[in-house]
C-alpha cells in the first residue's frame, strides 16, 4: 500500500512539474478607464488577460495608478512588467513588443437641451467650450490648442458635472458613457449626445529583453486562439449586474 502511495507522488509530480516550472507572477502596470479596466483590476480587459492566461501557470497582478504615474511607472528600468493601455503615451515603440487586444471609440458626451443648435465638424467647432476630462489624459495640450477649457475630473464626477452645467461636454470612453448614463438616469439615455472623436486601442505591451516577454508571448498566443474560436467576442459582451437576470 505504501507503495503505491509512492508511485502515486511520483505521477502527481511528473504531471505537476511542467506547470510548476512554468508558472510565474507578472504585473501588470495600466490605469483606470471603464467598463475596459476599473481601479480595483476588473473589467473587460481584465476578463480578457484572465483567459490568455488561465491553466498557462502565468499568475496576473494589476497596479492600477493615474494615468501619467502609470506611463511614468512602465518606464522605470526597473518595471520588468507588462503595460496595459494605448501605444500613443509612448512616442517610440521600437524598444517595445505591442499586442492590440481590442479598439474602442472616445466621443464627446452633451446635454441635447443645452446644445439645440450644434453643429460639429472637427474639433475647432469646440473652441471656448468647458470639456471635462478624465485626471491625467494626454488630450490636454491638443484640446487646448483648439481652444477649448479643459478641466480635469475623476471619471464617474464627469457626468455629474456635465448635467449641472459646470461642464459643456464630456470626453470619455462611449461604453464608459453610455454604462454610467443608463445607471444614474434610467429612461433618459435620449436626453444626451454624442459626438464622435476617434478609434483607440486597448494594447499589451512588453519591454524587449524583459523577464516578463516569455509570458507576453504565451498571452498573446493564447489570445490568437480564443479569437479564432469565437472566445473573445463572448467576453466583450455586457454581462447582467448582481441579482438581475
């Protein structure tokens, strides 16, 4: 009997072993913008890494930081990490790997009653204007050349100041929009508008030569495969809230 309690470890540590020696702890260093990435980790980016790197033996942690701390954090020669955000907060890729996980549109938001008469072509037509954005985005300068007010807010205060009128329009995230509007004024989805700003993507990157490349690159495989199946389209899919079916 002891015996086979013997051969029995030593098939658990035979089967075991590959994904133990596999198995290692990455950070991954990004900033809040929902429903893609919320402060506590969650979010559709965060369901997407879970399944890039479930049974991998790659064991996820977020550092979650305003956005300028985070591209400031990635930068460090010591960050060994992964980053988790768009390509466009670093001006020179070509000491970077970069995988695309998914596109999402920015918009600007408004209150129809406040605007009867808008028209919009570019942003020129949004000079003089009070816009809202989020702590920290790299728009800043841009919006300012086009001469719009640009006043800097924690996500979830921007829609507040937007129905109030401390603000005319409100950058942001179109699902971040819509998700947030559809929860604090049920039934009013229709009385807010929304200009189109530009496509962006949500992308994983990875120092060239870094420790953390070998699970960059089993990620991405990964996410390659779940695409193929139809997996990745599933998560994108919004998801019921707690205790509605």
């Amino acid at each position: 009997m002891k015996s086979n309690s013997v051969l029995v470890l030593v098939f658990l540590g035979i089967f075991l072993w590959p994904q133990l020696a596999a198995s290692e702890s990455v950070d991954i260093v990004t900033f809040s913008y929902p429903p893609y990435m919320n402060t506590d980790g969650s979010g559709i980016l965060a369901r997407i890494i879970g399944e890039t790197t479930k049974n991998t033996g790659i064991r996820v942690s977020y550092k979650v930081y305003p956005r300028k701390r985070a591209v400031l954090v990635f930068n460090q020669p010591e960050t060994e990490g992964l980053f988790l955000g768009e390509r466009g907060y670093f001006p020179d890729l070509k000491n970077f790997e970069v995988f695309t996980l998914l596109e999402f549109r920015t918009v600007f938001v408004y209150v129809k009653a406040n605007h009867p008469t808008l028209k919009y072509k570019g942003l020129a037509d949004l000079a003089g204007k009070r816009v809202g954005v989020s702590f920290g985005s790299v728009l800043i300068p841009l919006f300012k050349d086009y001469g719009m007010i640009v006043e800097e807010a924690h996500l979830e205060n921007n829609l507040a100041r937007l129905q109030t009128g401390r603000i005319d329009f409100w950058h942001t995230v179109d699902t971040a929009a819509l998700g947030m509007i559809k929860k604090t004024y049920p039934g009013r989805e229709k009385d807010f508008g929304f200009l189109d700003d530009e496509t962006h993507t949500a992308d994983l990157m990875v120092k060239k030569g870094s420790r953390s490349t070998g699970a960059f690159k089993r990620m991405v495989n990964r996410y390659i495969i779940l695409e193929k199946q139809g997996e990745i389209r599933k998560l994108l899919e919004p998801r019921p809230e707690k205790g509605k079916p």
